[in-house]
C-alpha cells in the first residue's frame, strides 16, 4: 500500500522538477530577447534617432515573468538566498535536529507559496477577464494577465518543489560545503 503512494510521490516529484528545469530555460530565453531588445534600442536611439517604442513596458514586463520563470528551478536546487549557517553547524552536532528543522523551514516556505498563489488567483481571472492592460495606448500595450498567470503558475510550483522536500528531503545538494580543503596555490 505505501509502495504506489511512494512511487506516485517520487513521479511527481520528477515531473516538477522537469516543469522547473524547462521554466528556466524559458526565463533564460527571455533574458536574451531582452538584451537584444535593448541593444537593438540603443542602437536605434543612437544612430537612426528612432528607438524602440515600449521597450520600458518590454523590460519590465520581462522582468516579472524572468524572475517568476526561474524562481522554481531555484528552489529545486537549493539556491534561494538564505542563512543556513547555523543549520550547517547543528548538523554536525545534531543531524536529526538539523533535519527537523529544514522540513519545518520547507513547510512554512510551502505554505508562504501556496498563500501568493491563493492571492494571485483572483487578480488573474480579474485581468483575463478586463483585458486590462499596461503601457502608454498608441506607443506600446500589452495585458496583464500573462504576468499574473507566470506568478500564479510559479508559486504553484514552488508549493509543490517544497512540499516535495518536505516529504522526501534531497541531501545530495548541499550548498555549505565544511569538510572541504581550499586548494593550495603553491
């Protein structure tokens, strides 16, 4: 009985961790559009006196969606700005305790997630259904809505990565290395 409950844990946990693979692939994809915008602006701006009408909306509206896209495969592998120094020293001294506390860390970075979710959702149906929009009308428009999704759809994610962490902790990827000499330079 516990065996397909694992099994069904395990395969979901691959499948979040491919989505969160792909959405920062796609975040990254976003980043280099945007540095072309950009560039081809300055260029436009510099040398024909014409620029890029809505790269302002353009970067910004960029920004949200790279930070959102990317923000799930960051937590998958443990790279969220964090202070885990002290639980790098319990863990030598205290490992069960250590582990205690980074699933309750884990949980409550679940439950944080699922509540951006749960508040993102209404603004997402609100936008869909206005076809509300950002920008400066006759210069650049673009509606809100797939930014809101980006955010609905990266925090459900998160909530799930966490959740997976909570269950079944990854100690492979460990980001505070004590054990580990400095190479000598010599």
């Amino acid at each position: 009985m516990l065996r397909p409950l694992e099994n069904g844990v395990r395969a979901l946990s691959q499948l979040a961790n491919w989505v969160a693979i792909a959405a920062n692939a796609v975040g990254t994809l976003i980043v280099l559009a945007l540095v072309m915008i950009v560039n081809y602006d300055v260029v436009a701006r510099g040398f024909f006196n014409a620029p890029f009408r809505g790269a302002v909306e353009v970067v910004q509206f960029s920004m949200v969606l790279i930070v959102f896209l990317q923000l799930p495969d960051v937590v998958r592998t443990n790279r969220l700005t964090r202070s885990d120094g002290f639980l790098t020293i319990l863990q030598t001294t205290k490992p069960k305790l250590a582990e205690t506390l980074r699933r309750a860390i884990n949980f409550a970075s679940a439950v944080f997630m699922a509540l951006v979710a749960y508040a993102i959702w209404p603004e997402f149906v609100e936008m869909y259904e206005t076809q509300d929009f950002f920008g400066v009308p006759g210069v650049f428009t673009a509606p809100w809505w797939p930014v809101k999704l980006a955010i609905y759809l990266s925090a459900t994610l998160c909530t799930v990565l966490f959740v997976m962490k909570v269950l079944s902790p990854d100690k492979q990827i460990d980001p505070v290395r004590l054990n580990e000499q400095p190479e000598d330079k010599s």
